[in-house]
C-alpha cells in the first residue's frame, strides 16, 4: 500500500511541483490550500503531512497545536515547509512538535530524504513500541510509550512528540549524563539540522510539566543533562 503525505500550501505552484515529485516517488499525495482543509485531511490519517507555516485562515503553527490536541491525528509526522529562515520560526515549529524544518526553495532530493528519513523513524518506533516493555515508570513519572502518554503524579499531562521523546530518552538513561549532541542525534536524528537550543526549549517546557518535580532533571553544566536515579 502506497504511503499517503498531506501537502499543506497556499502557492498552486509549490503544490503542484511538489506534488509531481512525490507521485514519481510512489506516494499517494493530498493536497490543501490553507490550514483548515489541512486539518479536515487530517482526518484522513496520512503517513506524513509536509505543511507551510504562512497560510490564510490558520497558520502552519496553529495547524500542528490543533494535531498535537487531537489524539487521532497527534502522532502523525509533520515537516515545515516554509519561505521563513528566522531561527524563531525553527524553534518554536520544533516545540510544538514538527519532526523537521525544510525552508524554501526546496531542493527535491533533500526534501525526499528527510520525508524517507522520518516514515524510517516512525515505523521503528511503532515496531519498539509492540514490544511488552512499553510502559516506563520513575518515581511520580508513568510514561506509556505505545500511546504517547504521560501520567505526572497519576495526572496525565501533555507532552508533544519530541518532548515526549526526550523525556523518555533521559527516563530510559536514569543516572547517565546524556549529552545535547546525543539527544540531537538520537531525537532529531544526524541528517537533521537542528541547534543546541532545542534541546535547551524541550528541557524547560519538560520541567514545567514536572512541576514541583522539575529538579528530577539536572543540568550538567556545559555538557548536557541526567535524570536522576530513583
């Protein structure tokens, strides 16, 4: 069956150039002129929603919070695509839980490997999560990795893919000093371009989440974090 990928753009010609490249990839390719038919083909559960952040009636950013809120489409990969290279724009896309950041022009294979790069990531992840050891507790920590859930003090608490990710990477490694380096490549993947300072956003909101329990992570000075052992 033929992977299905959500193009999301208000330029006819991107979605059209874009659209003709992945068909000749072998993808089945939706296509939607603003945010909101991006949320309505949402629906549709596509393996990959590649999505432009300036977009009429609801921006690129709102698109992927609304994902993020709705447990039916939350786990879907998103990649920006977006004329925007303020390093913000990057920041913030990431936080809010898009796997990737491509800005316009798009080079054709570039983009090709990063779509190829994340399905690879997500399929080995459902595989990991099949696996009886889905379920991670430490101290007021549960985190249920086969349904992206997190339960803080017995209260599920929101988390976004990649806060989820990391928060289970660093529960995973208890005791371990892990380097920022290591969660880029390990998170992020090393053919994602991605700065230090994600990881740094990703660690503060985590530790908002934690609440009084925010110290369960340290800081490693100059080096990276380790949560500590229970």
């Amino acid at each position: 069956m033929k992977q299905k990928i959500l193009i999301a753009d208000d330029e006819r010609d991107i979605i059209d150039f874009l659209k003709y490249n992945l068909d000749k990839e072998g993808f089945d390719v939706l296509t939607a002129r603003n945010g909101t038919e991006a949320l309505t083909l949402a629906k549709k559960k596509p393996d990959l929603i590649l999505l432009d952040i300036m977009m009429p009636e609801m921006d690129g950013l709102e698109v992927v919070r609304s994902l993020k809120k709705n447990s039916a489409t939350a786990n879907i990969p998103v990649i920006f695509l977006t004329a925007k290279s303020a390093e913000i724009d990057e920041v913030v896309g990431l936080e809010l839980g898009a796997d990737d950041y491509i800005t316009k022009p798009v080079s054709i294979p570039k983009l090709i490997a990063r779509i190829k790069l994340t399905l690879r990531k997500r399929s080995s992840s459902r595989k990991e999560d099949a696996e009886p050891s889905d379920i991670m507790k430490h101290g007021i920590l549960e985190i249920n990795r086969s349904h992206y859930k997190v339960f803080v003090n017995k209260k599920e608490v929101f988390f976004p893919k990649k806060e989820f990710e990391v928060l289970s990477f660093l529960v995973k490694n208890s005791g371990k000093v892990v380097t920022r380096e290591t969660l880029l490549s390990q998170i992020w993947g090393s053919d994602v371009y991605v700065i230090d300072r994600t990881v740094d956003v990703h660690i503060r909101k985590i530790r908002e989440k934690l609440g009084s329990n925010a110290d369960y992570i340290d800081t490693i000075k100059g080096v990276g974090y380790r949560m500590k052992e229970i």
